[in-house]
C-alpha cells in the first residue's frame, strides 16, 4: 500500500479539496400532459409512474 513520505500541506490540501463540488441534478418534465412533474432522466415519474411515452404501472387487461 502506498504511503505519503512528506505530509502535505495545508494549502495543497485546500486546493485538492476545493474540486470536489455538488452540482444540481438535472431534472426533466414528465410527457403526461395531465402531469406535467420534475423527475430525474431515464425514470419513471414518481406521481403517476409514466416512463417516457410509457405508462410504467402494468395494467391487467380483461377480456
């Protein structure tokens, strides 16, 4: 396993530690036009379960 010979610096460290930044996730519109929530990209809407042009909650379908 590696180990630091040298302790680094307060400075250096500050400055690695100053990239690590959050960012806002990207959020998109649900295609339910009666729905029309936020939710994250390639999921399904959690208020009415559309994914996509989809309906992803399955519908049992009775003869």
């Amino acid at each position: 396993m590696a180990v630091p010979k040298r302790r680094m610096s307060r400075s250096n460290t500050r400055a690695r530690r100053a990239q690590w930044k959050t960012s806002a996730p990207t959020l998109v519109t649900c295609a339910n036009a009666a729905c029309r929530a936020k939710h994250l990209p390639h999921t399904a809407c959690p208020s009415c379960g559309q994914y996509g042009p989809r309906s992803a909650r399955r519908q049992v379908v009775e003869p």
